[in-house]
C-alpha cells in the first residue's frame, strides 16, 4: 500500500535506523505525513516502549530491512481516520495490533492472520513499504486498514 510523498497538514519526525555498520546507525528525519488512504488511522506515538527484538536488531542479533523506523509497542493517540464505520474519535487513546494482515488468504480466513501472505509488522518494515511512518519510534504512525486498534 504505497504512499505518495506529498505535502500533508501534519509533519512528524522518525528515528531511521540505518542499520549496524552504517556511519550514521540512527538520524532523525523530519517530513510531512502522506496522506491516508481508506482505512487507515493517523496517530500520534504517546509513549515507546523498546522490545527486546528491537535490542537485537540494533546489536545485530536480528536482521531487519534497511532503513526503517523500529519500534512495535507504544500507546498512541487518534489524530485522524479514515474508518467512518468505527467509532473511533480524535484524541482516543489506543494500542494496536503488531502486524496487519489482508484478512482474505487462506491463513487469515483460517484464523492464522501472523502467517497472512501480505503479512505487514510495524517496527519491522522497509522505511519505503507503505508510509514510512511504520515504527513507534517517531512522533506519528499510519495503522493501516487489517490493523486490530
């Protein structure tokens, strides 16, 4: 679910991890948030917790794609959505599900949605699959449409 990079009424800042060997192993980038597509959630990161996955992956321990923006625990906040049919309002507090799923493979149609052929983890993914704001370490994350809020 790409994003086109274009000016939104909302910027954030992310910590890119650019992985182990790099010069610059972490650098915050400051940039406007893409705008949603349906279904998705904008929030606003209130507290980060660090896992201990996210421990191995930056002593190497655990590789992940690079660059990315790591991080899949935290407490957020509503700014926006684009989910009319829930009730969801700006300013709720919520936590998420880790990963997003397609909710339509044979996996997930079986109950088994962490072996989803389009499985999608926060805090895990390409910096460029879907928004670039996919980890809790950055003031924003877009939650996309299979996520369990």
């Amino acid at each position: 679910m790409p994003h086109a990079e274009k000016a939104h009424s909302v910027s954030g800042v992310r910590s890119v991890f650019n992985g182990i060997g790099s010069q610059t192993m972490f650098a915050a980038q400051t940039g406007f948030i893409p705008d949603l597509t349906a279904g998705e959630i904008l929030v606003k990161v209130r507290l980060a917790s660090i896992c201990m996955s996210d421990v191995h992956t930056i002593t190497g321990q655990r590789i992940e794609p690079t660059p990315s923006v790591l991080g899949h625990e935290a407490i957020v906040e509503v700014v926006t959505h684009r989910r009319p049919e829930s009730d969801l309002a700006v300013g709720d507090r919520l936590t998420f599900s880790v990963a997003d799923s397609c909710g339509q493979c044979e996996f997930c149609l079986t109950g088994l949605n962490q072996k989803c052929v389009k499985l999608f983890k926060y805090g895990h993914a390409k910096l460029n699959d879907g928004s670039g704001y996919n980890g809790c370490y950055a003031t924003h994350i877009i939650l996309r449409r299979g996520t369990h809020v």
